[in-house]
C-alpha cells in the first residue's frame, strides 16, 4: 500500500511560501514614522481663536494635545489675565499652576514662553531697559516652575545700529546670567527690524558672555523693513535670504519655529521650502522641538496648523 505524500507535500510547500516571504519582508528598508525632531505648537497659530472668538487660552493644552503636538509654547500676550493684573506676581502663579496641571492632565510638555509686550531690551533709556529687563525675569522664573527650557524675547527699539548692538548685549548678559542657574536658555527670534538681518542678530548673541544665550530662527521672519517681519503675501522690499538666515542663526539654536502662511494643491508651502529648509536643519544636527506657527488667511487656523504639521512630517521624510 502507497503512503498518502499530500498532507507532506502541502506542509512542505507551505513552509517554502513562508520562507519566502518572510525573506521579502526583510529586504524592505525599515521606515521610520517619526521625524529627526519633535514637535511644538506656538501658542500663536490660535491667537484669533483666543482674541477674536473668546476661547480661553488655558485651553491650549487640550488644544494641541487633540492636534498630536508632543510640545507647547506660550504667548505671554495672549494671556490678559496676567498682563492687565494689577498684582502681576500673584497672576503669574496662577498662570503657571494652570498650565502646569494642563500639561500634566494632557501629557504634554512645556517647551518655552515667548515674552511680549514687556518693554524694550535695546532701547538707549537706561532706566526704561532696566524696567524691561525686571519685567522678563518675572517669566524667566515661570519658565523654571513650568519646566520650560526657554524664554524667547524680542530686540527691537534702537534705530542707530551700533547702539543697538551695545544695549542689546548689555540686555541679554544681565538676562542670562540670571536664567542660568534656573536652567534656562534666553533666546532671540528674528522678529523684524535689525533682529531680521541674521548676521546683525548672531553680532549680538556672540557678544554675549554666556553659553545659554542662543536664537530661535523662525523660517518666515526675515523682511528687515516689516515690524515683525513677516514674509507674509511676497510683499516685502527689504527681505533677508531665509535659507542663509536659518543657516547662520542655527549654531546657537535653542528652538525652531515653523512659520507657514499658503499650502498649494500639494500641500507645499508657497513661499517657503520645507524640504531646502528642513535639509539645513538636518545637517547642522538639530533634533529638539521645531514649533508649528501658522499665520495664513485662506484655511482655518486648525486647518493651518495641521497642514503645517503635516509638511513638516512629509518634508523630513523624505531627506
């Protein structure tokens, strides 16, 4: 009598289907979902939300943490309840054991506080700077309690360039010096004006006698003759090359910000180059938080943020 070899034959022929396939999905290269930084949203990507439809900027936190955002940066401007109180020290704990119980209760982390509104750092009236120096200090301390690793600051003021410079260093040795023990980093965005011209801003942060003194490049902020510098619309007539901008302002980079405004039929930004910019970030080894800022009129400002973070995902993934 023959022996029955099918049940052999087929457990043979399905081990050899197996093999093979298990050694093709070997060959396929790993992907990696995650993009070579984490990602923050400014605060400021909902400042109409926030001003004009009377949402409460403490809800920022469930606001990113709904949008899959790891990070959060805040806007000192955003929060009246602290800058029209009459007891600005009392207002300002309240400000942080809230949003350190959000950030908690959201399982988000508290990256930075950018600081308006709080005087002039550059001015040449000494006793105004000083002033102004007293009042960034009260959020370099939240910033502590928050467990933030930085307070951004503006430098603007001083039309004559080499007073400028002077006041400007002068501003932030005092500022960093007092940041340091408290862990955190005093940084400077290109905001406009002179802070606009990156290889004016990076004269000042080299003056600077102390190491946690660094910028906060934002990939839109380079019109040197728009106040805030906003390459907003391609209407600026004095603009600085962002790619270089972000390249000489990256060596002292404690942060990023991701400025978009318009997104083509493919998602691209319109005036902006994700993927060249990304590549400048990703060669001079930057991985820490890169902030999602959307300033566009056309979409929502929730579409925008999404749109934004979701280039930036695309972007990184394919350099």
């Amino acid at each position: 009598m023959k022996p029955n070899l099918f049940p052999l034959i087929l457990l043979l022929s399905l081990f050899l289907v197996f093999t093979v396939s298990c050694k093709n999905e070997t060959k396929k290269p790993a992907m990696s979902s995650k993009p070579f930084f984490k990602l923050s949203l400014a605060q400021w990507s909902f400042h109409r939300e926030f001003r004009e439809n009377d949402v409460s900027p403490y809800e920022f936190a469930k606001m990113a943490s709904n949008l899959g955002f790891d990070g959060l940066e805040y806007v000192s401007q955003l929060y009246t309840d602290v800058m029209e109180s009459e007891d600005k020290a009392s207002a300002i704990k309240v400000f942080i054991d809230k949003n350190n119980d959000l950030a908690s209760q959201y399982n988000i982390k508290n990256v930075l506080i950018m600081i308006d509104g709080e005087g002039d750092l550059s001015t040449s009236d000494s006793q105004e700077r000083k002033q102004a120096i007293e009042n960034h200090k009260a959020w370099i301390n939240a910033a502590s309690k928050m467990g933030c690793s930085a307070v951004r600051l503006n430098l603007h003021g001083e039309k004559e360039e080499s007073a400028w410079i002077k006041n400007s260093v002068e501003s932030l040795n005092i500022l960093s010096a007092f940041a340091e023990p408290l862990n955190i980093n005093v940084i400077v965005e290109n905001h406009g004006g002179k802070s606009s011209n990156a290889s004016l801003l990076m004269k000042v942060i080299n003056q600077v006698s102390y190491s946690n003194c660094g910028t906060l490049p934002d990939f839109g902020n380079f019109c040197m003759s728009e106040d805030w510098g906003s390459l907003k619309d391609n209407k600026c007539n004095n603009p600085y090359d962002p790619y270089l901008g972000v390249s000489e302002m990256l060596p002292r980079a404690f942060g990023l910000s991701a400025k978009s405004y318009e997104f083509d039929e493919n998602g691209d930004e319109t005036i902006l180059d994700y993927y060249k910019l990304l590549s400048i970030v990703k060669k001079a080894g930057y991985n820490g938080f890169i902030g999602v800022e959307y300033e566009g009129d056309r979409l929502s400002e929730k579409q925008g943020i999404i749109a934004t973070k979701k280039l930036l995902e695309k972007a990184a993934s394919s350099i």
